[in-house]
C-alpha cells in the first residue's frame, strides 16, 4: 500500500504524490449496510474484484462510496468483462455478470430465479438441485416496499432490510411468509394482479417516492386476494421500517450510462441509491455493469454546493 499522503489506504493504491485515487478491477454490485440509527443513510461499498490478469493473491477490494459524495468520480471501462462464477473472459455479461456457459448451466441464471413461481425443482429438471435446496427450498417472505411507488417482492427470510435497500426502497413491510421460494413467487403473482412488482427506475433516481401507508395497502390486499397457496401465511405483526439513502441532490439529467456505450463515466456524485451511483448528468446502474472491468478515479470535492448538500442529506 502506497504511504503517500493523499493515498486512502487502498490496493493497487494510489498514485504518489496526487490528490486523486485510482482503482481497478472487476465490478461487482454493491454491498449495503442499514444505518445504525434511524434517519441516518444506509452505508454502501463498491467492490472491485481481480481480474484475469491479477497477480497470484491478489484480494478485492470494497471502497466505501458513501465517503465519495460530493466528488468527482470517473469510471473508466477497460474493454473486457470476466465470468463472476468462473472469472473466463467474456465478450457479454449474461444475467448480470456471467458468461454464456455458466448463463446456460448454472440455476441461478434461470428463468425461475427471477420468476419462482415456475419452478420446475419437482419435476426432477433442477439445473443444480443441491443448490436449488440451499437457495429456493428455504423459508421466504413476501413484502410490500416503496421505491418508485408500492410494489410487492419476495425475498429470502431475514434478508429483506438489505433487499429493501438494495432496490432503493424507502419504506418496507413484511406481510406474508412462505416454507419456499416457489409459494412465495405464487403469492406474489397473485397479489400483483393488484399492486405493481416493478420499480420505475426513473422516478426512482429524481426524486423520494411519497409515503404510503403499507399496513393499510396490506389489508386492502388482504380482502382482494383470497386465492393464495394455503401453505402461505398472513403476517400480523410486523411494522414497516423506513429506509434513508446517501443522497445529496438527485440528477438533473434522467440519463441512463451503459459504460460499453459511453466508454467513461465522469461527474461529481450527488448520491447512491439501491443499486444506483447518481451523478449530476446521470446515473449509472452498478448491478447492470456486474463484471466489468474499470478503472476508478475520484478527488476532492469539486463544488462550493457541498456544504449546502451535506446539510440536505441529514434533513430529510
């Protein structure tokens, strides 16, 4: 590790002598921390993994973004992406940082992942049954969370603060409980015939979606959606938690950067919210960009509104 002075104390370091930092490797999604008390912004880390050509031992490196506000921060796309499973070079990233392969092969990137309640791990066609039972044959919850407005999602038990944080919702509420991951995604078709399971992405990053009272959402639903799985059970007694994002101001811009387009991404960032990096021109979708291979810089910061903005993100 570099010991120059203007250095963080990341590897492969920094550049001696300079006010700016640079580091390299393979993208992976943000990792999210709820804040430790309430109102306080949820803490985000960016990691950057070795890539094919790292030296033997070469560790990843998690950079905490939250301490990047307010700075300029460029993102450089080195021209190559490697398989997060089996870190192969790949031309394209298949279902969010795989290769093709592995896309085919791996449970994981099947259909059913995203949409469980076609499951086919009864049928004996499983592409990974070991994994299927690990993963999908777990108790999970069904939820109703405020992004872009109300949605409903599904989520393994115990993970749904940091799911909730991980699409950028500001409220979440758990109303149902599942022995499996294929009844819960029945009970999430059922109850999408009348609340959205979708979060518009632009409306996420211009703004704090209004509040709405999930508890009242939860019994309109209650009375509307009378054909669930009976081995799915109505939760009573859970409160809804409210969720804060490290967010100065949100873009001018509603630019979605897909970095194999524009190659680099630079501005000052204004904020990050689930799995967003909001810049004043754009924003950029890390979980999109899973694998990816970049070169980060960022310095000081670069506005005299950062004073200003500091006091505007402990005031919401």
């Amino acid at each position: 590790v570099c010991s120059a002075a203007p250095c963080m104390g990341y590897w492969p370091g920094c550049w001696p002598g300079e006010a700016r930092r640079v580091l390299e490797g393979a993208l992976e999604k943000m990792s999210v921390q709820p804040a430790e008390a309430s109102g306080d912004p949820a803490r985000f880390s960016l990691r950057l993994r070795p890539g094919a050509a790292a030296a033997p031992g070469e560790q990843a490196v998690d950079l905490n973004v939250n301490d990047l506000l307010g700075h300029q921060l460029d993102i450089e796309y080195l021209g190559s992406i490697s398989c997060s499973y089996c870190g192969r070079g790949t031309r394209k990233s298949y279902a969010q940082g795989y290769c093709f392969p592995c896309f085919r092969k791996l449970a994981r990137c099947d259909l059913c992942v995203m949409s469980p309640d076609r499951c086919h791990y009864a049928a004996g066609t499983c592409r990974e049954p070991e994994w299927g039972e690990s993963f999908c044959m777990q108790p999970h919850l069904v939820y109703l969370a405020n992004s872009s407005g109300p949605k409903v999602g599904i989520t393994r038990s115990g993970h749904q603060t940091g799911r909730w944080l991980d699409q950028g919702a500001s409220q979440g509420l758990v109303i149902l409980s599942a022995p499996s991951r294929n009844l819960a995604g029945l009970a999430e078709v059922a109850l999408a015939r009348h609340v959205s399971d979708r979060t518009d992405w632009r409306a996420l990053v211009r703004q704090d979606a209004p509040p709405v009272d999930l508890p009242a959402l939860r019994e309109r639903l209650r009375g509307l959606v009378l054909d669930l799985p009976a081995e799915v059970t109505w939760l009573d007694d859970e409160s809804p938690q409210t969720l804060c994002y490290p967010v100065l101001s949100y873009p001018r811009t509603l630019k979605r950067f897909r970095l194999e387009r524009e190659q680099r991404v630079s501005g000052r960032l204004l904020g990050i919210k689930g799995q967003f990096l909001l810049f004043e021109n754009g924003v950029l979708n890390i979980r999109q960009h899973t694998s990816f291979h970049v070169r980060l810089h960022w310095g000081e910061a670069t506005s005299s509104r950062d004073a200003d903005d500091q006091m505007e993100l402990f005031s919401t």
